[in-house]
C-alpha cells in the first residue's frame, strides 16, 4: 500500500505524475500550473492533497476525505478497467463529483437526457452497439448536409469525423468496426463552431467564474489542441451564464465543478455541445480565482 497521506487525492494518469515537468514541456505545465493553483487554495482550508495516478493498484483509496477527478485523461481508452475501479472506489471515498453524476457523465447519451428536460443541444442521433443502420441513410433521413461523428464514450476526438453523403460510403468500413464494441453519436455540423469556435464556460458549486473560447486551426473542425486548435479569453455574455447555469441546474446530483461547452447552433440559439463533469479542462491558470472557488466547492464536502 501507498504511505501518501493527505486529506484529497487529486486523481490524475500516469503521463502526467511527475511533479515538475521537463523543459518545454508546456502540456504538463499547464496541467501542474493548475494542480498547483488549486492545492495551495485547499491548503488555505487546513486541507492537504496529493496527486496520485487513479489506475495505480497499492493504493488505499480509503485513507483520503475525498477524491478529485483532475487529469485522468486516459479513461475513455480503458472503459472496463475505469469502470470496475469507479465500482470499487466509490465505496472507499467520497467522490467528487459523484460517482452517479460520472456514471452518467461517462456516455453521451447524457445530451439526450438534456433535451428531455428541455435543454437545447446540438441535434443528434445515437447509432447504438450492433446497428445495422448506413450513414448515408442516417444523413438522408435527417437532411444533414454534413455531419460530425464519434463514439458516445470517448475524448480528446478519437475517432471524430467529419462526413458528408459523399464521403460516408468511406467511414462505413470504421463504423462497422465502432459498432461492435460500442456506440455512436452522429451530430449535424454547427458552421459556427468553423467560423467562431466554442465557449467553454466554467463552474463551481454552480457559480460560473470564467470562460475561454477554443478555435480550430483554419481548415479543420476540431477545437482540441491536438489537432491545432487554439485557447483565447473570452468574456461570456449573461445569455451565457444564465443558459450555462440551467444546464447544471438540470444534473441530478449537483456537481460540485465542471464546465459547459456552447455553441450557436445553425439556427443562430444557444446549444450544449458537451457537459463535462468528468475530468475537464478548467484553465484554472487563466483565472486564478477560480482556484479559490474550486477549493471550496471540494471543502464543502470535505469539511461538511
């Protein structure tokens, strides 16, 4: 067993355990520049923390307050192994955010659980394990011109696509593929993500504190940096924050942080691209405040 003692484990992967990182290593920078914003606002509480790989097995999880979802950025690649641990910690510890709001959180059906309670999202349509449904005829169905596909569990765009009727005959050999181990979610393409980007908004203890704005590299449609996509400042505008603060008040539990990614939909409304209660990005670095407010959001389960 690990002899770490601390009140919180901050649960990160092991890429990105080493507690200083090299030179010019500014993805792991970032991510300690984070880490460590938020561990000195815990310690401003009277709370200590630690960083621990989520996947390492000497670990008793049952010495920590709480666990806090950080940088496990790697559980999408290992859903079974993920999934059993979740069981197994759940019981150990308290989670945060919940181990139900994860459970859910995990899938993208989540989004159709939204538009039920009358949250707008970017359409979509669920190809479930084992279909035998073609994209054209998904596409033709909808009267999508283009479209963006990729699974329901995944991140950091595995397996996105870009398609339109022309081009689907091409992924049908990956899909079949997909859909035999999971789902998929095909989604009509939002021309302004292309031109705008998305917004990313952050929260905590249901409070928004800042925004940033992800834009893709010209040419492409993914806002993710690895694929060229880039971070701005963004201001968000109330509409932002009262929408932002409707789609938390719709999770069951409460999540104690997050963040909600909008777009203009290609009608020109507000809609939810993703919700991300897992382990979001939150640019603690670009607002430090945040870090404060993120600390007692996790004080408040710790200290209750």
């Amino acid at each position: 067993m690990t002899d770490t003692k601390a009140d919180v484990v901050l649960l990160t992967e092991q890429r990105y355990t080493a507690a200083v990182a090299a030179e010019g290593d500014w993805y792991l920078g970032n991510i300690l520049r984070d880490d460590q914003l938020l561990q000195s606002a815990l310690a401003r509480h009277g709370i200590s923390s630690v960083r621990i790989d989520w996947a390492r097995p000497d670990v008793d999880w049952s010495q920590f307050r709480c666990a806090v979802f950080r940088t496990t950025w790697d559980y999408f690649e290992r859903q079974s192994e993920f999934t059993a641990w979740l069981n197994h910690v759940r019981g150990q510890t308290q989670l945060c955010n919940d181990a139900a709001l994860i459970d859910w959180n995990m899938d993208k059906h989540y989004l159709a659980d939204l538009d039920a309670k009358g949250i707008p999202i970017v359409p979509s349509k669920f190809i479930e394990r084992g279909s035998t449904v073609t994209l054209r005829e998904l596409l033709d169905e909808s009267g999508w011109d283009e479209a963006i596909l990729k699974p329901c569990i995944s991140g950091a765009a595995r397996h996105t696509y870009r398609l339109n009727r022309e081009s689907a005959a091409q992924l049908e050999p990956v899909v079949r593929q997909l859909l035999t181990d999971e789902s998929l979610i095909l989604q009509p393409l939002q021309q302004s993500v292309l031109r705008d980007g998305e917004d990313t908004l952050m929260f905590f203890n249901g409070c928004v504190t800042h925004a940033v704005r992800k834009v893709p590299m010209p040419g492409d449609f993914r806002v993710q940096d690895d694929y060229g996509g880039t971070v701005h400042p963004h201001e968000p505008s109330a509409a932002q924050i009262e929408f932002a603060q409707r789609v938390i008040a719709a999770c069951q539990p409460a999540p104690a942080y997050g963040r909600v990614d909008l777009v203009r939909d290609n009608h020109g409304n507000l809609a939810v691209m993703e919700l991300e209660l897992i382990e979001p990005e939150l640019w603690l670095r670009n607002h430090p405040p945040a870090a404060t407010a993120f600390a007692d959001a996790i004080a408040k389960i710790v200290l209750a």
